[in-house]
C-alpha cells in the first residue's frame, strides 16, 4: 500500500509550508499542479490527497478546479482554505463571499468530537475572502469563528474534510497535531520518510538510473552540492568522478576545504580546476544579476563537457539541486508559483546540453539534506554550514565582479561569520530550545560614500550585513542580533578591510525581499 501524500497546488504561496510540514511528520510527499495528467498521479500512486490554498474565487470563470478523480479514487482528502472552498462547491454545499474578510490571527471553537481537529478553543491562521456557507450533504461542522460559522467541516465516513484556516504556518499553534491526525489517525500512514529510507531509495533510483555507466559529479562547495555527491558515490563508488570548479568566488579558504573534505576525507575521485580568470574575464562589466546567472552556468557546463571529455565523456552529470531552488525557479514539472530568479542549476543552464541530470536532492528542503548528510558520515562542520548560492559571491558582490571587490568581500564576510561563531550562533547543529540563524552573510554594494579615517577623507563602498531566521527557506525572518555584536562587526570590517568605509544591517524579511540580495 502507498505511504504517500499529493499535494495538489491551487497557486497558494503556503503550498511548499504544507510539503514541508508533512515532511516534518515523516511522511512522504509530492506537490502537483493542481491540473496535473491523472496519469502522473496513478504513477505517484498516492495514500492521501491535499488540497492547497489559493489566490482564486471558486465562481471565477477559469478559476482552477476540483478534477473528478480526487473524490472518485475513494481516497482520504484535505481542503485547505480554497481546497475546502472547492470541496464544498463540488460536493453540493455553497460557497460565498465572506460579510467579514478574515486576514491574521482568529479563534476557533470545536465543539464536535472528531478524528481531525483537537476540541475546544485554539488559535488559527486565517487568509480568505470566500467561505462554505452550507456545507454538503452527511457533512458535519467541525468548528467556528466569530466571523466564519463553518471554519471546518468533514465527512468522517469517507474520510474527506476541510479546514478554512491554514493548519501548515507556524501562527496555528496545533496545526501540526491537525496534520498528523489527518495523516495518522485518519489516513492510517506510517512516518516511515526517514534519512535512512531516504538514503536506501536513493540509492537504489541512483544505480538503476546509472547501471555501470560513468558519473561525473558538479561540485560548487556548498552543503548541496556535497552531499548529493557524497550520495551517488555511495551508491556507484569509483564509477563517480568528481569536479570542482574554483570559480574564486567562494568564501575565504573554502576551496581548500572542499578539496580536504571530499578527497582527503572521503576518498571520493575528485578533480579541481583552477577557472578564476576565466570567470573574471566572461563577468567583466556586467551588473545584472540574472545575466550573471546565466554567464555562471554556461561556464560551468563549458568546463565540466572540457572534465568529461578527459575522463571519457561520462553521460550523467550530479548536481544538488533542492527543493526551494525548483520552486523559486519556477520549474516546469512541480509548481504553479511564480518565478523569482533563476538558479543556475536549475534556469540557468544552456539549452544543448550534453549530460543527463541526477538530482537525488531535488525534492527535499534544506533540513532533510543536512540529515541525509551526517547520516551519511559528512564532517559536521560542512553538514551544517550556512546554505550559499550557487553563483557563489558573485551575486552578493552587487555591480560589476572584479577580484579587487571579491577579495574585499571575502574578507568582510569571514569577520562576520567569525563573530557569528564566536557566539555559538551559526554553523553548528541546533540544539532544541537555542537561538540559530539560518543563514548569513555580507553583501557589498556599489555604492560609495564618503568617511574619515586617521583625519584623511574616504570615499569607498558599503557593506551590507544579512542575517536571518527561518525554518524552511520559503519565509525568514530579519534575525534581532545584539547591537553590541553588530557593532564589533561593523568596526572590525572598516579598520581591516580595504575599500569600506561604511556598514549597514537589512532588516527586510522575506517576503517581500530574498534571502540573498540577487
């Protein structure tokens, strides 16, 4: 029997948090387009479907809909917000605008035992403007708010409900505990998605995908790259060769370390090639950020085609493309969301490209990445290493990319992550109940402004230090660091760095911004 979940997107900004959630509970899941081939979902062979939120009124003319199969498959289904909108338009209750929108924090009360939703008062997310106002026939009200009579509903003989609030964001307290009665106690899952299993999977689509044929691996230095390669090397071992291309864009001493992790460490066949004035050379004047996302893939491809062909053209190429990367690209195969930037291993890359892909991260978040990565014995200190793009510096050096302001960067981004450990703040495995950033860094910008030092007038460019919390990379928040270690930062990279006179905190968090700054 399956164990899986699908999660079917009706354009929802929360459909990845609901993936995620799920994910957190053990339980295996795919997002589809709402509008997905039924023949793709007979593959998935799924256990259990979710609905998502979405931007749409169900009477909208070409408002995404709930397709047949869903309730036909006799399956267990949850309606989240617009998905219980349209679970009770098609089902023959009635859907209408709200006389109240509700928009943040609301109570509910559940008065009615149910498999579902814990009883009595709790708070919830709300985020609509439409509402079941009668709900289907052998349906029962599960719970209600002051502005919302019917905030969920279910028919607990078929195993199909609804909620209006949103069960997967951190602001409904107990909508994890809704999610796993949903998944245990009414759908009969087991929380078998384990690193182990995981591995196990992977290892097993690796080498049915491979057979006996060479791998040649894309190692950029990040906590992706090096686990995806680790992977495929414990599932093909010396049929795997991997390259890393010193783009010199990387932060302060973190080629050597790569090299030390993965060779030295891992015995893993690995090649570095020494590709820093040719990257410098093809960014030379250019600004925008997507050109020199392009400019980077296109050269990463040029390299590892010139490493292939030196180790016999293998025909498979890895990369550790990850779940948030798909999404914010817009990939074709998984999501309705808009694109946001193109990654390099994912928009990014020519046309005409002569590797086939193995992606064995492609559908996991960041978290279920560093767990595959210590379960499969990589040093702690790259497992839990801040996340970092794949362009490498070269989209947090804003403006034109020269050495002279990459070398400046790498300086003021190490003092910054030195100060950040020194406190026990990042790089480190988190400890329940102990303050982690997620990720951090400096950006620098093109902008110069004048300063004084030692009585003589400067006139140098500005730094940009980013901090932020967050539990799955889709949202984050601006990270409150003490006044007291921003300042020591800010001083330390004026007096040691060349070329900045001037040091400044982003407090934006995401949305409406990006983590990183291009």
């Amino acid at each position: 029997m399956s164990q899986s979940v699908a999660i079917l997107d009706y354009g929802s900004q929360y459909t990845q948090l609901i993936a995620r959630r799920v994910r957190e509970l053990n339980v295996y899941c795919e997002i589809f387009p709402w509008d997905v081939n039924p023949e793709l979902l007979k593959q998935f062979d799924p256990a259990a479907y979710i609905l998502s939120g979405g931007p749409s009124s169900v009477y909208e003319t070409g408002a995404p809909r709930l397709l047949p199969y869903i309730l036909e498959s006799g399956l267990p289904v949850l309606g989240i917000c617009y998905g219980m909108q349209l679970l009770g338009l098609a089902l023959g209750g009635s859907v209408t605008a709200s006389e109240n929108r509700e928009y943040g924090l609301a109570e509910i009360d559940c008065s009615f035992s149910n498999p579902l939703l814990p009883c009595g008062s709790q708070s919830v997310w709300m985020s609509h403007g439409d509402q079941v106002s009668a709900v289907p026939s052998e349906f029962e009200v599960l719970a209600r708010s002051a502005n919302t009579p019917i905030a969920a509903m279910g028919n607990i003989q078929k195993r199909i409900y609804g909620v209006q609030f949103h069960p997967e964001v951190h602001h409904t307290p107990r909508g994890l505990e809704i999610l796993q009665n949903f998944l245990f106690n009414i759908c009969g899952l087991n929380p078998n998605w384990t690193a182990k299993n995981i591995i196990a999977s992977a290892i097993a689509n690796i080498r049915e995908q491979v057979g006996d044929q060479k791998v040649i691996s894309a190692v950029s230095g990040g906590v992706d790259s090096s686990v995806a390669t680790v992977l495929v090397h414990r599932a093909i071992g010396s049929q795997l060769s991997a390259v890393f291309v010193d783009t010199g864009m990387l932060r302060l001493g973190e080629a050597d370390q790569v090299e030390a992790t993965l060779k030295h460490n891992l015995g893993i066949q690995f090649s570095r090639v020494n590709a820093q004035e040719q990257y410098f050379a093809a960014l030379k004047g250019i600004s925008d950020p997507e050109t020199k996302r392009r400019i980077i893939g296109a050269k990463f491809i040029e390299f590892f085609e010139q490493e292939a062909a030196r180790a016999g053209n293998p025909p498979f190429l890895v990369q550790g493309t990850i779940y948030p990367d798909v999404v914010e690209s817009s990939a074709p195969d998984r999501s309705k969301a808009q694109k946001i930037k193109s990654h390099h291993n994912v928009g990014g890359l020519p046309e005409k490209m002569n590797f086939k892909l193995i992606e064995p991260l492609r559908y996991l978040f960041k978290d279920e990445v560093r767990k595959i990565g210590e379960a499969l014995g990589i040093p702690s200190e790259m497992v839990w290493r801040q996340p970092f793009p794949g362009p490498g510096l070269a989209v947090r050096c804003l403006g034109e990319i020269t050495p002279e302001r990459i070398r400046c960067l790498q300086q003021a981004d190490a003092i910054f992550i030195a100060e950040l450990e020194r406190e026990g703040l990042i790089n480190q495995q988190p400890v329940e109940g102990q303050y982690r950033l997620a990720q951090a860094f400096v950006a620098l910008l093109p902008v110069r402004s004048v300063g004084v030092m030692g009585d003589q007038r400067t006139y140098q460019e500005t730094a940009v230090l980013r901090a932020v919390t967050s539990e799955d990379f889709m949202t984050a928040d601006w990270a409150h660091l003490p006044h007291a270690l921003l300042g020591k930062v800010a001083n330390r990279i004026v007096n040691e760095v060349s070329g900045i006179n001037r040091v400044v905190y982003d407090i934006t968090s995401k949305p409406p911004a990006t983590i990183e700054w291009e």
